[in-house]
C-alpha cells in the first residue's frame, strides 16, 4: 500500500468535492438582487458600511470558549472508561487539567476574561 494509496484517497477527496461543487452549480437556482447582498442583522434594516473593526476580545473569548469546549469533548470518552483503566487514567486527567487550568490562569493574567 504505502504513499500511492494515500495519493489516491486525496485525489479521490478532492475529486468527490469537485464534483458536488460542480454539481451544485450546475442544478441550483441562482437570482442575484438586492437583499441577498445585504448585512442581516436580526430583521432590522443596516445603516453605513459593515465593513466595520470589532474589538479583539470578542475572538479571544471566542477561542477560550473552543479550548474549554474541547477540554469536555475529551473528558466525556475519559468518564466512560476510568472504571476499566484505573489509576493511569485519573494521573493523565490530572495532568490534562492542569495544562487546561495554566492556559485559563495565563488568560485571566492577560486580561482576556475581562469585557471591555
């Protein structure tokens, strides 16, 4: 097998997203106006340009919110089988925690948690 089976599955990938993309273009009903070009913005009409700066904190709270809704993607498999495993399992939980936990501290000392 080796490197030409991993060639053929990109090409195949590549060549099946090509296809849906070509497909959709070719079936899809497509109407340019107005509306569709417009900023929706909860069914209220915008004024100005959209094209305006956003403060940085936003994508920062964005990104600690990721990190933490990560953390629970993996402690809900670690829950289900710390029973079967045993101590080996509650030390690398400990030690994921505690890398989470520095990540929040270096955070909070930064100043991201706080909304200006």
């Amino acid at each position: 097998m080796g490197s030409s089976a991993l060639i053929l599955l990109l090409l195949c990938g590549i060549a099946f997203a090509g296809a849906g993309i070509l497909l959709s273009l070719a079936v899809a009903k497509t109407k340019k106006n107005a509306q569709k070009g417009e900023t929706y913005e909860c069914g209220i009409p915008t004024t100005g340009t959209s094209w305006i700066q956003f403060n940085v904190g936003y994508y920062l709270f964005a990104l600690i919110f990721l990190v933490f809704d990560v953390e629970l993607v993996f402690m809900y498999p670690w829950a289900t089988v710390v029973k079967e495993i045993g101590m080996p399992a509650l030390f690398e939980i400990l030690v994921f925690m505690f890398i989470l936990f520095m990540g929040l501290l270096y955070a909070w000392k930064k100043g991201a948690l706080e909304w200006k």
